[in-house]
C-alpha cells in the first residue's frame, strides 16, 4: 500500500534585507519546487525590501532537470526585483549538475549561508 508523500517542507528565515530559503528534502522534486517558488514569491516580494534571495541547498541530493528549470525561473523573478539571488552549500554533486549544464554561468555560488550573506 502506497502513503500519500507528505508535503515538502521548506523553511524561510528573513535575515535584515535578505532571506534564506531551505528545502529540508534530499531530492527536489515537484513539490518542494511548487512550495520554493511559493514562499520565495510571498517573501521576497517587489515591495518586501528584500535585496538579497540566498537559497541554501545543503540537504539537497538529488537535482532533476525540472528543479533546474525552476531555479533559472526564480533567477529571472529576482532580477526583475532588482534582487541578488545566492545558492549556497551545495553538496558536491549538485554543484557538478550546474557546472556540466553550464547553469554556474547564470547562478552565483557561495560556500556557506553565511558567505552568501557578506
């Protein structure tokens, strides 16, 4: 018998001018991504004073190409906000994932949450 998956947990900590998003999930999926995208658009808003979005992928494993395509979208509602978008401590191979796609070229990179907020 198959259990409904439980809803995606992410966390949103506001942090002065910025805020750090967290998906607390090994693999970024359809869900996480849909609750991602939700919780970045509801705090980071164009009248939220937000400068700067810091994704913080340290649980993240496993990177299919639809959370790839999120990110890029995300990427591109932070500079229509006038807004600095940050991923931080990725796990190796994920970071591989956006180096082989070519997406490090559009994506700033940080070692640590608290790198990415200096």
């Amino acid at each position: 018998m198959n259990e409904a998956p439980r809803p995606a947990s992410v966390t949103i900590d506001k942090r002065d001018r910025a805020i750090v998003a967290q998906p607390q999930t090994k693999l970024m999926d359809d869900e996480p991504l849909k609750t991602l995208d939700q919780l970045i658009n509801q705090n980071a808003s164009a009248q939220s004073g937000i400068t700067l979005v810091v994704l913080d992928l340290c649980r993240v494993q496993i990177l299919p190409s639809l959370a790839l395509g999120l990110f890029v979208q995300i990427c591109r509602k932070c500079k229509a906000r006038q807004q600095k978008l940050i991923l931080a401590a990725l796990q190796p191979q994920i970071r591989q994932v956006f180096s082989v796609t070519r997406l490090d070229q559009l994506f700033e990179f940080a070692d640590t949450v608290e790198n990415a907020l200096k």
